[in-house]
C-alpha cells in the first residue's frame, strides 16, 4: 500500500507543522542573531588573519606556549574537581532532600537557593575576608594559640577549590534532587522484598536510577568552571590562572583580539566535547529533571556486580558509606552542616559592613553606617545599582517571553526534532560564558552597542533563554493538555488559550522563570566586563573594579545589599506559596 502523499497534500503538510514552531520563532530568531552568529565570528577570527586569509598561527603559537599548556591543565585541573568533589559532597544532602516530604523540602530548599543565587563577587569577596591572613578563620586560631605564624589560605590553590566548591556545591545538589525524586521507592522495597537489604537495594537500584542526575550535575558544574575568572583571579595566584583570565588580558592588556578568539576557540571545543560526550552516554533529557532519563546502555554485568557487592560490603557494617544508604540522623547532620558552611560567607559580610574602621579587619572595629552611606550616596554607586536593576527587569521579561514560546514549541513539536531543538536552546549555558561575552563584543563593536544598556539587556537575555526554556518545558510537562483541548473544541484560538488557560494555571512556573532570568542578570559580570565599554558599569562590574584594585568595607555595604536583594526575591515567593497553603488548609 502507497503511503506517498498526493500534489495537494504534500503541499498542505508543511503548513500542518508550521505552526508548532510559531511559538519559538522569535526565540530561534534571537539565538541566531546574538548567539550563533557571534559564535560563529569567534572561530573566523581565531583562523582568519589580517588579509583575510585561513591561519593557524595563533593555534601554532599556542602549542609552542608552555604558559598556555600551564594554564590549559590548570583550568582542566581546577574545573575536573571542582565537579568531582561538587557532585561527591552533594550527594548525601540531595538524597537526604529527596527522601523529604514535599514541605519540609521546600523549606530546606530556601537556605540552598539563597546561597545559590547570591553573587559570585560577594561570595568571593566573603572568602577573602575569611580565608586571608587577617581574615576571621586565622585571627580565630592564632587567638586560640593553634598556629603560631599562620600562613594565608588565600590567594592559594586551597583558598581556588574552596571558593570554587562552594559556589558549584548548590548547583549540584539541584540538579541531582528532581532525577532522585524520581526514583520509584516500590522497586526499592521489591529489591528488599526479595533479599537484598537496604545497602545492597541502593547501590544495584538506587544509584543506577540516579545515574543520570549525577551525569548532569557533573557536566554543568564542570562546564561552568571551564569559564571561570572571578575565584581564581581573586583567591588564587598567578600558578591557579585559567584560560579565561587570559582571554580577559589577551583583550583588556595586549589588545590582541585574534588571541583571544583562538583561546576561546579553544575552551569552545572542549566544552562541546564534553556535551557530545555526555548525550551519548545519559541524554539531553536529564538536564531539565526528567525523571524517565536513563544511561544510553545497560550496565554491565561487571558493573552490576561491583555495586552489589558495594553494597554488602556497607549493609554488613564495614562500609564508611553504610549511613548514606540510611535514613539515620547522621544524614541529617551533614545536610545541616553542609548548608550552614554554604551561608557561613552570607552571614560574614553582614557585621564587616557596619564597621566603623578604613580598614577591613576581624573583629570589626565599632558600629557605624558609613559604608552605607558611601554606597546610597555615591553617584557612581547610584547608577551601576540602577543599571543592574533596570536591565534585569527587562531581560526578565524579554527572556522569558520568548522562553515561554520555545518551551510551548518543544511540546508540539514531533519527537525526531524534539532533541536538536532542545540542545540548541540549551546551547548558551552549554558554551562557556566567557566565549558569548567576547563573541557578543566583537558583534557589538560593529553595531555600536558596546557601552549601551541595550547590549547588556540582550547579552543577559541570551544567558537567561536556557533557564527559562528548562522551567518551562518542566511545567509544561505537568500540564493537563485536555484542558488546552477543550478550549480549542470550544472555538478558543492559540493565543486566547494561552492567555486564559496556560498560563494562569502555570503562573508559579512563569513567576520562578522570570525570578531565575532576573537574579542571573542582576549578577551577571563577564557580559559586563566586555559589553560595558567601562563607561556604563552594572553593579557587579563596579563591585569587580574596585575589588582589583582596593577591598575596602564599601564593598561589604554593597554585599550585603545584593544578599538583601537576591534573598527577598527568593524568600517573599515561598513565604507567600506558605501562607497561600496554610489558608488553604485552614478553609
């Protein structure tokens, strides 16, 4: 039998599917306007010389350069732990979080999230008050007589991973906790129903089921520490150096664009590499907490074998790993310890900046509100704060406009085209940071956009699509489409749906979408630093200036000013989710 479509019908297909990728239209446009073209620019730069010419010299010079293979294996180095003892140190706290009920994690989840979204320059900056010579953890041991001539933990490699850990730790465990959530207790309790105790259960079903989540939290923590300059420029020495920081100075120091775009070139590769290398092996799917996610292959028979005998080994008692497989109070314990060390640097900030010192020293010295005073009063202050403020709200808005169409694309797409879809959404948080701001600076140069709030808004709006893209296609999973069905049989056209249907039933999910795309450009500064031109500073690039060149209590007032921020953004949404369902449960 023919399945071969007729003239007419042929013709009529393309207009069937044409709409199903209406919604992410203006999203597609944008991504390829300010993503992949300046991407795309990146690599003809670093290959292409002055008379237009293919090249490799820079490539060349880069092989002959024992300082870059120095800090290519720092940066392979640094990133590859940074995500190994991420993902090693947050395991226990997202096991413990997914065997909580949903209230109780909900309230767990809020002293993770705060940490989580406050800003890299104030966590760095709250290291260095703890972590320097006289800083609060060597004041305190000298004091107490357990070191006589103590020596700085930052800069240093320890105060880098320190740093580095604790800014990746959170990011981790969330994207560990929805795959764990997942896993269905029944085929736990089969596994003990038929003999293997709780240990043995873990490791040969638990863990497997897992696996993905792992994967995921392994591969962003990973890719996001390829990109980093803030930790190690500030904490660490001219040794911890990752290439990041010299695209910065190949740029900022030795005005040698082509450098830079080979240096970016570079981290591009790997990075993708590394993504490539990830979806084979678990799939794109686990990056947005689908709990159906899977590794690609079986588990061996070797592999099997191992877990199960792991798991005997800490059932009978022997096993250092017996209280992870456990519902025991010691899980708690290290859950509790974990997220107070995560706010240890939050709550530093906050006596250092009501100092009444020029100088920034533990104990603070008095009580005085003129760093405060110094930042509400200052001209320079008042603009970097005003800036940051408005270009988030609009990159909020703007990115999860056209998030929320991508999102509503992929559910009505057909499944071959699912995938490349959704990898191409996902693409700026897969390429390092980094890569987009010095691709957007050159794209920006020519268009007169460096120094404008406009090219902020749009680099930030890039950065923030994939955020909201994975809220979204999260919600949209758990919507009840016979809704959506009805309205449609009742004459409703695509836009009144979604605008009476869609999303007021996902207005939580639209909430936490633009909360997620504000924080992120609220504290975005690698965009900032390329994008601003230096005239037109955001807050976190005023912060950054002046860290290089004085920490001063200034800096704590303005700290504790973004933690303010960033923690009503966060806590006002759950406290108001709280109060809603307490007053339902009181009707």
């Amino acid at each position: 039998m023919s399945s071969s479509l007729s003239p007419g019908a042929a013709k009529r297909a393309p207009r069937k599917r044409l709409p199903a990728w209406l919604p992410a239209l203006p999203c597609f446009v944008f991504l390829i306007c300010f993503f992949c073209v300046p991407v795309v620019e990146i690599l003809q730069t670093g290959i292409v010389n002055a008379d237009g010419h293919a090249t490799l010299d820079q490539f060349r010079r880069m092989t002959s350069d024992l300082v870059f293979a120095k800090v290519l294996g720092n940066t392979f180095l640094i990133s590859g732990l940074t995500a190994l003892l991420s993902v090693l140190l947050g395991f226990p706290v997202a096991y413990f979080l997914s065997q909580l009920s949903d209230r109780f994690r909900e309230r767990w989840m809020i002293w993770i999230m705060v940490p989580f979204w406050t800003s890299y320059l104030v966590k760095t900056f709250a290291w260095i008050l703890v972590l320097s010579k006289t800083g609060i953890l060597l004041t305190l041991a000298a004091s107490l007589g357990l070191v006589d001539d103590p020596n700085a933990l930052a800069p240093s490699m320890t105060g880098v991973m320190i740093g580095m850990v604790h800014a990746m730790l959170p990011l981790a465990v969330i994207n560990m906790l929805p795959i764990m959530r997942g896993v269905n207790a029944q085929l736990l309790q089969a596994a003990e129903t038929l003999g293997a105790n709780r240990s043995v259960a873990f490791f040969s079903v638990f863990l497997p089921m897992a696996a993905p989540g792992i994967a995921a939290a392994g591969l962003l923590v990973f890719i996001t520490s390829l990109g980093f300059f803030i930790l190690p420029a500030l904490l660490g020495t001219p040794k911890e150096t990752m290439v990041a920081q010299m695209v910065i100075s190949a740029i900022n120091d030795l005005f040698n664009l082509p450098y830079a775009a080979a240096l970016s070139t570079v981290l591009l590769i790997f990075a993708v590499a590394v993504f490539i290398l990830y979806d084979k092996l678990v799939g794109l799917s686990s990056l947005s907490g689908d709990t159906r996610a899977a590794p690609r292959k079986n588990s061996s028979a070797v592999a099997t074998a191992l877990l199960i005998g792991i798991g005997r080994l800490c059932g009978s008692g022997y096993g250092a790993a017996g209280p992870v497989v456990r519902k025991v109070k010691g899980l708690k314990l290290y859950s509790v310890v974990a997220v107070a060390l995560l706010s240890l640097p939050i709550i530093v900030v906050f006596p250092i900046a009501f100092t009444n010192s020029p100088f920034l020293s533990f104990p603070p010295q008095g009580f005085s509100l003129r760093w405060f005073e110094s930042f509400i009063f200052s001209p320079v202050w008042q603009a970097s704060f005003l800036r940051s403020f408005g270009v988030a709200i609009v990159t909020a808005l703007a990115s999860t406009a056209l998030g929320i169409g991508a999102a509503l694309a992929l559910t009505r797409l057909p499944p071959r085209w699912t995938k490349p879809v959704f990898a191409f959404l996902l693409a700026p948080l897969i390429v390092p940071r980094i890569v987009v701001a010095v691709g957007l600076f050159y794209l920006f140069s020519r268009m007169g956009l460096v120094g404008t709030d406009l090219g902020l808004t749009i680099g930030h709006t890039v950065l923030a699509i994939p955020y909201v893209v994975v809220t979204m296609a999260a919600a949209l999973k758990r919507f009840d489409w016979r809704l959506d069905d009805a309205a449609r049989i009742l004459g409703a056209s695509a836009f009144a749906r979604l605008r009476t249907i869609q999303l007021p039933m996902m207005i939580g999910s639209v909430a936490a979408a633009l909360q997620m795309a504000f924080i992120i450009s609220f504290d975005e500064l690698t965009i900032a630093i390329f994008v601003s031109g230096g005239m037109k500073n955001t807050l976190p690039k005023q912060m950054w200036d002046d860290m290089i060149l004085q920490v001063n209590p200034t800096l704590a007032a303005v700290s504790l000013v973004m933690v303010i921020v960033i923690a009503l953004l966060i806590l006002l949404p759950a406290f108001y989710k709280m109060a809603r369902r307490r007053a339902h449960a009181a009707h």
